[in-house]
C-alpha cells in the first residue's frame, strides 16, 4: 500500500486540467486578436499577460498538490478572515477602485488584485473545517444552522455591496451544497431559500441593472441595441459557427459587435470558431472534470478532504457552467470568467491553486 509521502495525484485529473489550459489558451489568443482590434492594446502585451498569469497559477498549482492538504485545516481560520479584510479594502479610496458602478478590485501598484476571488475560496476552506468538526451538531438550530447562516450573510453583505451578484451566486450555491453534503436539516436549506428569494426580490426592485438583466433574461429581444446587445451578439456567433465553425481565428463576432470577448464572451467566440462539435468538447471537459473530480471526492475517508475537495470541484465547475450558460441563454448574464480559458487573472491564478489542492487530495485515493 502506497503512503501519503509516495502516492500520486489523480493522473486523469492532472490531463484533464492540462487539456483545459492548453485548449483555452490557444482559444485565448484568437479571441485577443478582437479585443486588440477595437483598443490601443498591443497583441503581444495581452497575450503575454495571460502567459504569465498561466505560468505564475501553474507553478502554484503544483506546489500546492505538494503541500499536505490538512494543513489548510489548521489556518482555515485565518485564511476566511485575511479574506474578508481583502475584501473589505475594496471600499477603501486610494487602495480599492472600480469600474462602471462596481468596486471589486485592489490597486497594488505593479497589478491590479480582485479579493472576492480570495473570499470564494476562504469561504470554501473555512466551511470544510468547521462543518468537519461540528458532525451531528450542525443539525442543531444554535450550534449549526444559525452560525453558518452568520457567515454566509456576511460575505453576501461584502459582495452585494460591491456590487458583484455573479460571484455571490456561486459562492452561496457551494457553500449551500457543503452544508446539505455535511448533514444539514432540509427544512434549514428551505429557510436560507425563502431568504435569498425575498432578498433576490428586493435587490431586483432596488438595483435597476439587475432588474435590466432579469428582462433581458426573459426576453432577449427586448431593447436588443441596449440591455440585450450582448446576449444577442453571443447567441449570433454561437449559430453562426453552425457544426464545425468558421476555423481558428475567422471571429466576426469579436472585432465589432461581443463586448468583452476575451472576458466572459470568450465562450462565444470559441462557438463561432469551432462550431457545435468545439463547444461540445468544451462542455464535455468540464462536466468530465465535474463528474470525475466528485468521484475521486467521494472516495475520501477523511472528512475534511472530502468536503474540501467537493467544495473546491463545485467552485471551479459552477462558475464555468454559470458563464456558459449565460453565453447562450439559460442564466441570466452574470459576468463571471470562463475558467482556464477567459481572461481574469485573480480568478485563474485561485482556480489553478484549488486545482492544486484536489490533486493532493486525490492522493489519498491513490495510497
């Protein structure tokens, strides 16, 4: 029997990531060509930056698939509030900035920094430990379910009041999964539902954006030169690819007309390029590194890992298919990177280490 010192990571789950990143770079890079196209923003400087980015999350990913992972156990503590001041620096004028009507980044001279990428993942090592030390307990009202309610409202205070909604929704839908996976009551998981729809509701008639893309959500066709002109453009270059696509670099939709399309339109163009069969492959991926990375999750004996492993699948998985999803329709638009493929470096470089982290975990499968 292999010990912890001797086993391996997961070998599939190691091919699927690399797959991933070389697939998504390569679409990267086509996709930067329509952003370079209508900025003063120079090829090689954009594409270059996203090289670093990869280079820098690869090497923290395999450290940390070397770094036991119990030992994030210990400082989970201190990781959810390191995370929570970040965050909290973002309202803090000189340091924190933002751009149209949203504060989510830190200036740190050199770069730029965006800290709800740090709570997601906080949140996430935090949640594995206490649920795994609370067991049967967190079925009580006093000593389970209210405390963990505490938590996640404090981190929907910080991230409605940047105001970043498609982060949130992720992090409440992996924290929610923890909690149930963990043992909690249903008739608590019902209460925290009926919450964040009368908040939902509240935010919609309080934040006219949301209420912008609620319509646009249900009726892409309204206000198609306004609200809708993203939704619209993404759904052209997806039916234009047809069932092979226009082929590598022949985007039309990204010189003109797909707002951000090495951000969250990135998906479109990859659709417009390589047709149905591409995204296809790109759906297939992450539901492969969905499906295969909860097995493997699943199989963990210790508590904590499995939690821990789950959560940090779920967060890689959820944020990638909520992109998708609202790339052609079926979420509303959110705003949220493609994961290994979009631009977005805080959210790449915390991806890669998460990536890092299952693969160490996966080591106990392997002993």
């Amino acid at each position: 029997m292999k010990t912890a010192k001797t086993a391996k990571p997961d070998r599939f789950l190691f091919s699927l990531i690399l797959i991933l990143i070389t697939g998504g770079f390569v679409i990267f890079s086509s996709a930067a060509l329509g952003q370079v196209g209508r900025t003063s923003a120079s090829f090689s400087v954009v594409v270059l930056k996203q090289l670093l980015v990869l280079f820098l999350g690869f090497v923290m990913m395999l450290i940390a698939s070397k770094v036991p992972y119990k030992s994030w156990r210990k400082y989970s503590p201190y990781i959810f509030a390191l995370a929570l001041v970040l965050t909290s620096l973002v309202f803090v004028p000189g340091i924190g900035f933002g751009t149209n009507g949203a504060r989510r980044w830190l200036d740190l001279g050199f770069t730029t920094f965006q800290p709800s990428e740090f709570l997601k993942f906080g949140l996430i090592v935090f949640l594995a430990a206490w649920l795994a030390a609370r067991k049967e307990k967190i079925r009580n009202l006093k000593e389970g379910f209210l405390p963990f309610l505490i938590f996640l409202s404090v981190v929907c205070l910080l991230l409605l009041k940047q105001p970043d909604t498609g982060t949130l929704i992720v992090a409440i839908f992996v924290a929610l999964s923890l909690f149930m996976i963990a043992g909690g009551r249903w008739s608590h998981l019902f209460i925290i539902i009926l919450l964040g729809i009368l908040l939902t509701g509240a935010l919609i008639w309080t934040r006219p954006y949301l209420k912008d893309r609620l319509v646009t959500y249900l009726d892409p066709q309204k206000d198609s030169r306004g609200a809708s002109w993203q939704i619209n453009q993404s759904l052209i270059a997806i039916g234009s690819g047809g069932l092979v696509g226009r082929g590598f670099g022949q985007s039309i939709q990204k010189f003109n007309f797909l707002p951000e399309p090495i951000g969250d339109s990135i998906f479109a163009v990859a659709a417009e390029e390589f047709g149905f069969i591409g995204s296809t492959i790109i759906v297939g991926l992450f539901l492969l590194l969905a499906l295969w990375g909860l097995k493997l999750m699943n199989k963990v004996k210790d508590s904590f890992g499995r939690l821990l492993g789950i959560g940090l699948v779920f967060l890689i998985t959820v944020q990638s298919f909520v992109n998708i999803g609202a790339m052609i329709g079926i979420f509303p638009l959110t705003g949220l990177p493609l994961l290994f493929i979009s631009q977005g470096g805080s959210a790449l470089f915390f991806a890669l280490i998460e990536v890092g982290i299952i693969l160490n975990i996966s080591k106990e499968v392997r002993k």
